[in-house]
C-alpha cells in the first residue's frame, strides 16, 4: 500500500509539473519576461529587416503617405492602412515605415513610426517605455488627430533613437 501511495505521489507530481509547463511558456511569450528597451529595438529591428528593400513593403500593402512627398529631416513615409485605424501596438508591425531617397534612385529604410489615432485612446499611448508624441494634426491633410513614436532603428540619429526628426536624413534625391 506504502508504494502505491508513493507511486501515486510521484504520478500526481509529474502531472502537474506538466501541466504548469504546458500551460507556461518561457520561450516567446511576451507575459513571462520583461524585455528591456534594447531587447524590444533589436526584436523590432530583426523583424523589420525584410524591409530594407522597398518592393517588399510595397507588396505587403504599404502605400505612399502622401505619394512622392519626402519630408525632410525624416523621409518618405509609407503607411499599412490595415494596421493605421486601431490602437494596437506591436513592436513587429508598425504602422508606417520611413525611408530615405538615394542618390542611385533606391531608398533606404531608416526608421519605423508607430501611429494611434487620438480617437482610439483615452490616454497617450506607450512603447518601449516611452511616451508617444501628441495627440497632434494628421499630417496628410486628412481630418482628425493622432499620436505616433518613431524609432530610427536603421540611421542613427544623434538626437536619439525616438526624436521625431533625424538631421542626417536627408530629401535631397527624392523626385
């Protein structure tokens, strides 16, 4: 009876260890661990990298902002309208990519912009522990505010990873 008790024990034991495993992830689940804001840059940067070459936005449904317009100090913006009308935020999908004309008619992605509209939130939003820029006009014209943060993960910018503008950037090569 002693050992039947014991075994039962041990079954018992190893079932709830499983069970608490299962229903835990460690690995990418995001409630088991605080990133740190570097963790959360270079997460963002890896998943944003397939975006160096324009063609794959473009594909993926990313249009112009406001088409040709080059704003200076920052880029050409180009925005996923799919993910513009809500107030999710994710550090692998932002709302807007920025990139920077060059001189041999390519562009290069310097930064990523994330975007709520003010309509969407009771409060400024936040991301990598920092706080959204706004609520402020829509910048193309059409009605409305918003608040947006963006993050120059592939141009350093020597006034830090989330001014709004990067004097580095420069139109001088947009058409």
């Amino acid at each position: 009876m002693k050992k039947f008790i014991v075994a039962t024990m041990v079954a018992f034991l190893s079932l709830s260890t499983m069970s608490s495993v299962a229903a835990h992830p460690h690995h990418d689940d995001r409630d088991d661990h605080e990133f740190s804001v570097r963790e959360e840059l270079a997460i963002s940067k890896k998943a944003l990298k397939k975006y160096r070459d324009i063609d794959v936005a473009l594909d993926e449904g990313f249009v112009g902002l406001v088409p040709g317009a080059c704003v200076p100090n920052m880029g050409i913006h180009l925005v996923k309208p799919s993910r513009a009308d809500d107030a999710k935020l994710r550090i692998k999908k932002p709302e807007i990519l920025v990139y920077e004309p060059l001189k041999d008619g390519s562009y290069k992605l310097v930064a990523a912009e994330w975007y709520v509209p003010a309509e969407e939130t009771d409060k400024t939003p936040k991301l990598f522990k920092e706080e959204f820029q706004g609520p402020m006009d829509n910048h193309d014209g059409t009605p409305g505010q918003h608040y947006d943060l963006h993050a120059w993960l592939f141009k350093k910018n020597p006034d830090g990873m989330f001014s709004p503008e990067n004097k580095r950037v420069s139109c001088q090569y947009a058409e």
